[in-house]
C-alpha cells in the first residue's frame, strides 16, 4: 500500500534537514503521467523565502487515479 505521510515526509540529503510535508509550506507544482505511474513536482516554500523541489513517482497509478485516492 502507498502510505502519504510517509512518502511525503522526505529528506534533503544535501542539507541533511529533514522537510515535514504534511505542513502547509509545499505544493505540488505539476504531475506527468509517464509509462511508470505519475511523476509529482513538489516545491517546498520556506519562512525565509527559499525554496526547494522535490520528485515522487508513484507507480501503477496515473496522476488522476492518484488524485482520486487522496481525496478518498
């Protein structure tokens, strides 16, 4: 199973600070259905005005059945 919180909890390995996407701080910027599932462009926006992007890819789901499933 895919499990949201998990996923979207991701480390930045350059910085070696750990981003808490279940804030309010993120957003995903685009989603591109490909051959293996949905590639989600994720832009984190933080208090000092910096930013940083992130990629998913969700596999054997397109972006809409992805979206779906969120808001289930």
């Amino acid at each position: 199973t895919f499990d949201v919180e998990e996923t979207l909890e991701l480390t930045n390995s350059i910085e070696l600070t750990t981003f808490d996407f279940t804030a309010e701080n993120y957003s995903i910027t685009k989603a591109i259905d490909d051959a293996l599932g949905c590639l989600l462009t994720i832009t984190a926006e933080y208090e000092d005005g910096s930013s940083d992007v992130f990629y998913i890819r969700v596999v054997d789901m397109t972006c809409e059945e992805f979206f779906d499933w969120l808001e289930e």
